[in-house]
C-alpha cells in the first residue's frame, strides 16, 4: 500500500535514506530535522566528497532525516539540506557513512567511509549505491600504520611529495576545517554533542600526487595524508565539556593529528582515518 502521506510511491524511494531496511511492512523514514551534532558531521563529510569529486561548493544548511542499518560495520543513510552560494538555491542530498570503528593495528582511532555522496535523484531514475570499498585498488603507499608525524628531514629531502599550506589558506577552506573538525571528534573519543571553537594553525599534505599547475592542487589529492596542527579554544569547565569530565582536562589547548585521506576509484566513495593519540594507544 503506498502512503497517503508522501508524494511519492513507495516503488520509487530509496531504502535507507527513505525507507528503513527490512521492515514488513515497509515504513517512510521520518523527517526529525535533529540537530546531532555527529550525524551532522557525518552528513558533511558525504557533502565534502561530493565537491572534491565534481568541483562544486555546496554548503551544508541542516539535517532532515536519517536511518541506521548494521552490516559488516555500522551504516548511516542520511539526508540533509545543502545551499549552492553562487545561486541561494537549495537541495536534498543524500549520502551513507560507514564507520569500522578502530583499528588498533594500523593506529586508527577512527575509519570512516563515504558509500555514497549526491544529490537527491529524480524519481524516474534508478538509485544505484556501490555499498562495497574496495581496499585491494587503494595504493600500497597508504595501507599500513597511519604515520606519526612527518620529519623536518623527510619534508626537505622529498619536497615535491609534500605540500606546507600557506597560512593566509589555513582559515577559509572547507575542507582543511571539516578535517580538523574530524580529528577533534576523534580525540574526544566522539563523546561531543557541539562544536567547540578550533583554531587551524599549520597544516602539511603528503601525496604521491603531482599537481598541474599549482602546488595547491595537492589539497584535493584524491589520496594524501594530512598532517595538522591545532588548538581548541575553549574553557575546560565549559557546560559543554562538563558531561564528559574524563575528557575536560585534555581537550582545551594545542593538538596534533595525522588523517589519512583515501579512495577506491569508485564514484562517491571517500575513507577517512585518523590517528590515535598517544594516550588511545596506552586505553
């Protein structure tokens, strides 16, 4: 039976972002509009691969819905409200984030991926979602253990592999912002329910990736390993900190991370991991 509710049929909505998995009978997934941080942050990164892969610059505007399904790791299909500024016009965009979680042996706090990243289809056109990674076509060079830092010797040896963004490119990029943004997340052990101020004071990309004609290039690598310096910029009594006390001593203050950037060559897809801290590694 179709639902009275919805202009659409349920034969032309997508399961996951519109209707839950494996429920008879087949139920809409609600709008909630929530305002979880987390998932939000989920959903931008979806909206992050989306732009790197077409060159476009959508900006996430707030959540409308999401579901959730376990598979070989846990799944989120979420669907978001996204604003083009170069037109003020807005758009449903849709996107799966899957998170495996840690792994210990290659120093990963967190291993997320993108499984799909896009705008919200047509309804006559069949919705086609690659759910697999394939790790076997990622380069060599970034499997194993993530690195823990780059050495001074390294960056002057092998400069071109490496690209020191200039700080007057540090504060208005999207991108070098949601990493830190991530990186934080991670160190907090993703115990936040809000942003907190961060400041980005350095950042250093790795990549096998030549650029064309201008060393900045080297930011949208599709593969790259990103080394970031940063400072949270908040009390450590704040009320935002205070439901998390194990955490409130070390979060304020100058911080490191190493995130590693890859994909698969599938369109849509993105991974991303990020280091444990010195003291993950010792939990």
């Amino acid at each position: 039976m179709e639902s009275a509710t919805s202009e659409e049929p349920f034969s032309e909505k997508a399961y996951g972002f519109d209707l839950y998995y494996n429920d008879e009978p087949r139920k809409l997934v609600p709008c909630t509009w929530s305002k979880n941080y987390g998932i939000g942050l989920y959903g931008r990164i979806g909206l992050q691969c989306y732009n790197l892969q077409k060159g476009t610059n959508l900006k996430f505007k707030r959540l409308e819905k999401h579901s959730t399904k376990d598979t070989s790791f846990f799944s989120l299909y979420i669907t978001l409200e996204a604003t083009d500024p170069a037109t003020g016009s807005v758009c449903s965009f849709q996107t799966q984030f899957g998170d495996a979680g840690r792994r210990l042996s290659l120093g990963a706090r967190i291993t997320w991926f993108t499984l799909a990243s896009r705008i919200k289809q047509i309804w006559d056109k069949p919705l086609d979602v690659n759910h697999d990674w394939d790790e076997s076509t990622v380069h060599e060079f970034y499997k194993g253990p993530i690195p823990k830092w780059f050495s001074d010797e390294a960056l002057e040896r092998d400069s071109k592999k490496y690209y020191v963004v200039p700080e007057s490119e540090l504060h208005d990029n999207d991108w070098l912002q949601l990493l830190m943004e991530v990186a934080f997340f991670s160190k907090a052990d993703r115990c936040l329910d809000a942003y907190l101020p961060l400041q980005l004071n350095k950042v250093v990309v790795e990549t096998l990736e030549d650029y064309t004609t201008d060393a900045r290039e080297k930011l949208k690598a599709d593969n790259g390993i990103f080394y970031i310096r940063y400072k949270c910029c908040t009390d450590p009594s704040s009320v935002t900190l205070s439901g998390y006390p194990h955490l409130s001593t070390t979060l304020a203050g100058d911080h490191l991370a190493v995130v590693r950037k890859t994909v698969d060559g599938k369109p849509e897809h993105m991974s991303l991991e990020v280091s444990l801290t010195r003291k993950q590694e010792k939990e």
